[in-house]
C-alpha cells in the first residue's frame, strides 16, 4: 500500500489514490517481467566425469535443455 503525504486536509481531500486493479496488473506485469529476465540456473550439486567426453556431454545436453526452456519461456515453440 502506497504512502501519501500531505500539507493541509484540502490537499489530503483533493487526493483519490489508484484503482486497486491498476496496481494489481502492473504487480503481475512486473512478475512476469522477471520471471522472463531471469537465467535458467544449471543444475546444483558437483557430478564427477570419467573423462572430458562425459563431462563435455553433460555440458551440451544442459545447453540444449537450457535453450528449450527459454523458447518455450518466451513462446517460441513450433
């Protein structure tokens, strides 16, 4: 809830605040703003390779997820 600050009453009477629904599609606009900005983070944990291959393997087949996550993020899937 926003906070108002005022001289005198008249001024205090003068004053209508937003419609509620305003604020609450600005919020979800908002939310979906950030949801849309923020990075898709690579799974936690440490994993252990036998070998660079594997290791190598891991890192595309994460690439190649992280890509389908974001076109189907931002509406791009066929």
């Amino acid at each position: 809830m926003p906070l108002y600050k005022f001289r005198s009453i008249e001024e205090m009477n003068q004053h209508t605040p937003p419609a509620r629904g305003d604020l609450a599609d600005r919020i979800e606009n908002l939310w979906e703003l950030s949801a849309a900005l923020v990075e898709i983070p690579p799974p936690r944990g440490l994993r252990k390779f036998r070998n660079m291959e594997e290791a190598n393997a891991e890192q595309a087949a994460w690439s190649k997820e992280r890509a389908r996550l974001l076109r189907e993020r931002r509406g791009l899937t066929p």
